[in-house]
C-alpha cells in the first residue's frame, strides 16, 4: 500500500517539532549529580512520560525557557511536602474527566480510600512517617502496576510494604509486629507467588486492601479469606464452632491457620496428634476431642487406601499392562478425599463417614481391575516363558536335525 506523501511530510513536521521542543528541567537537572540528576533518568520510563506528560505537568513552570528564574515561573509548584503528597497526587488522579484522556478504567476514589486507610488516619494527624503514595509507586520512576518492575506488581508488593513495615526501628514507635514479611515468606500464599508464579495468590493488599489498607477485624477476617475459599467459609457458618467463636471473639479462619504464616493444611491439623490444632482448645476425653480422633483415623484411613490402589496400578502399568480407565477413577476418588478434607470445616462427623464410605466403595472396584491387571500380566509373563522355551526346544531341534543331515553318508 502506498503511504501518501502528505501524511508523510506531516509526520516528518511533527516529528520535528517534538525534537526541537526544550526542555530546561531536563537539561539542567540531567548535568547535575546525584539526587538532582536521579529525576532526570527516573523519569525516562515513567509511565506519565509514556503517556506524554512532562514535569510542568506536576511541578509546574515553563520548561521552554532557558532562563531558570524565568522557567520557575508564578505557576512553578515545586515538589510538594510529605504530607502534602496525597492531596498533589489527587489533582489528577481524583478528577475523572481528566483521567478518562488517558485510561478511562483507572479508579478515580484512591484519595478518598487513602483518608479511610491507616496511613491517611495518622497523616490527618501529622504524623509525616506514615506511607503517602510516593512510598509505594516511586517518584519519577512509576510504572503501571502491571509492570514486572512496578513496585505495586504483586510479587513486589510484600517487599514495598516491608520496607516499613520489617524495619523494627522505623515501626518502634507503632507498637506493632514486624515479622509479617518473614512469616509470609514461609506461607503456602508466598510459595505460589513466588514459585509458582500465580499473580492471582494472596498478597499483603489481597487482604488488607491497596489505597484504604486497614488491618482486618476479627469479625472481618472471615470474609477476606473467603474471597478466595468460599466453601469453605460456607461449610465453616454451618459447624458449631461459629456460633462458639462469635460468643468468645475468636476470628474464624487463623485460630487454625494463623495469620501471615499460613501453610498448605494438612491431615496433621486434624485429631489428637501432637501436631493438631483441636487439642488446642479441647480436654482428652471430651466429645469434640473424641470426634476429631475419629475424623482424623477417617481420613488417614482413606488417604492410605488411595496411596495403595495407585501403588497396585502403578506395578500393573511398570509391567506393560493397560490401567488408564482405572486409574482417571482412582483420580476421580481422590478428588472426593480433597472434598471429604474441606468437609471438616462443618465438623460433620456423620456427613464424614458416608462420603469416606462412599468412596472405600468406589475403591473395590479400582483394587478389583489393578489386581486383575497383574494376573494379566502375570499371566503374559507365564505365556512368554512358555513360548520362549518351545522356542528353544524348537531350536535345539533344527540344529540336531541339521547336523543329522551333515553327518548322513554320501551317496
């Protein structure tokens, strides 16, 4: 396709006119050193400047002259306060029509969670320590929070916000713990995010929020965990246990699973064991001592019968012999000893021991096709020893008849 040379030349003019267009901020502050001159190489990946914004457009001034005393002219703001930050930040970001210009799906209410939020509480108060926006998104090296770089990219965030939040002599005067980021880091959550690479497990906002960052209340807990597992908060409100933590305060889901070290669940949780988590609250001998005992023999019951019929199909398919339908059943009964782990949120002894049955039953029938897969190949086995030796004998024949042959006189 030919390009018209109109619109050629017009490109070439506006390129033009956007090389030749100063910038007085960028050539002083870029032959300065230092802290003056990090604004400069911040900025080239900015996504402000990716968007076509310069420093006029936060600080104010004329950056098309050279004159300084005439650059900073009475529209220069300068950089603005600590406290003053959020407030600077909002004259764009809280203004939705200008906004919209650029991207209209960017949340235009982050000043008015910001003044909800721990941090705007204390600010409002004076206190300058207090994280403002510049603390979480950088200075003049923002990048969107899709960004791998962007300090708000989830597997970035637990570190932004420990920056703070570890640091036990900038915390000192809050009174607060600062071990969170070094018990998250052993969690099941950190070992998706970081391992797995899920963006989508939780981080310090996924429970805490991002503009409007507060600690959870007890009351409140539940709910955040169950954004991500709602059967099992469901299951939760139906066991005796709910009524139970509402009367003494307790938060539902880190009496068990504790707050920012939490690890993948076990069966180990469950029973009378030393590892357990009911005989943290219930006497041996007690009914709810006695069923948990029961629920745990339950399951390490069914789980052991599980490990078995895949060992069995496992020697079966080693040996030639073909277990594929057996073995998606096996799969199918393993999917519902996950399901049976999620039903002792309810604490549903009865409800328990019929899914367990259920799935034993399911489980005759798997032993019952490994088992007589390994006759099968039991029996091929047998087959081949016999073929093989008829081989043999069939062989040692025609070399005696051969040499019979070779021996007979000549005519």
């Amino acid at each position: 396709m030919k390009i018209p040379a109109a619109l050629i030349l017009s490109f070439l003019l506006l390129s033009g006119a956007l090389l030749a267009q100063k910038n007085s901020c960028v050539e002083c502050h870029g032959k300065l050193d230092d802290e003056l001159k990090a604004p400069v190489e911040g900025f080239k990946l900015d996504v402000h400047q990716q968007f076509g914004l310069g420093c006029q457009d936060c600080h104010g001034g004329n950056p098309a002259l050279d004159d300084e005393d005439k650059a900073k002219d009475k529209t220069f703001k300068g950089a603005p306060k600590r406290a003053q930050v959020p407030e600077f930040c909002a004259r764009c970001h809280s203004d939705s029509a200008y906004i919209k210009t650029f991207n209209p799906r960017l949340r235009v209410d982050q000043l008015d969670l910001y003044k909800t939020s721990r941090h705007g509480e204390l600010l409002k108060k004076g206190d300058t320590k207090v994280a403002v926006c510049t603390d979480c998104h950088g200075v003049h090296g923002i990048q969107t929070a899709k960004h791998p770089r962007s300090s708000t990219f989830p597997w970035n965030i637990p570190q932004t916000c420990g920056r703070c939040h570890a640091d036990a002599n900038f915390m000192k005067a809050y009174k607060i713990p600062t071990d969170q980021l070094g018990e998250y880091k052993q969690s099941v959550h950190a070992q998706a995010l970081y391992e797995k690479k899920d963006l989508s497990a939780p981080a310090c906002n996924s429970c805490h929020g991002n503009h409007g960052a507060a600690p959870p209340e007890v009351k409140s807990i539940a709910f955040v965990c169950r954004q991500c597992h709602p059967s099992a908060g469901e299951l939760f409100s139906k066991s005796p246990h709910k009524k139970a933590f509402d009367e003494m305060g307790f938060s539902e889901c880190d009496a068990c699973h504790g707050k920012h070290k939490i690890l993948r669940p076990t069966d180990d949780m469950l029973g009378t064991g030393g590892g357990a988590v009911c005989v943290q609250c219930h006497e041996p001998g007690s009914k709810p001592f006695v069923a948990a005992g029961r629920m745990k023999e339950l399951l390490a019951g069914f789980g052991s019968e599980i490990e078995a019929n895949q060992s069995l199909l496992d020697r079966a398919e080693r040996k030639g012999v073909e277990v594929s339908d057996p073995k998606y059943r096996l799969q199918e009964i393993h999917t519902l000893l996950v399901s049976v782990r999620n039903l002792t949120h309810a604490l549903d002894l009865a409800d328990i021991e019929q899914k367990v049955g259920e799935g034993k039953s399911l489980l005759v029938g798997v032993r019952a096709s490994g088992e007589a897969a390994l006759r099968e190949a039991k029996l091929r086995r047998t087959g081949l020893v016999v073929a093989t030796v008829l081989l043999i004998l069939f062989a040692f024949a025609f070399y005696l008849k051969i040499r019979q042959m070779k021996n007979r006189p000549k005519a």
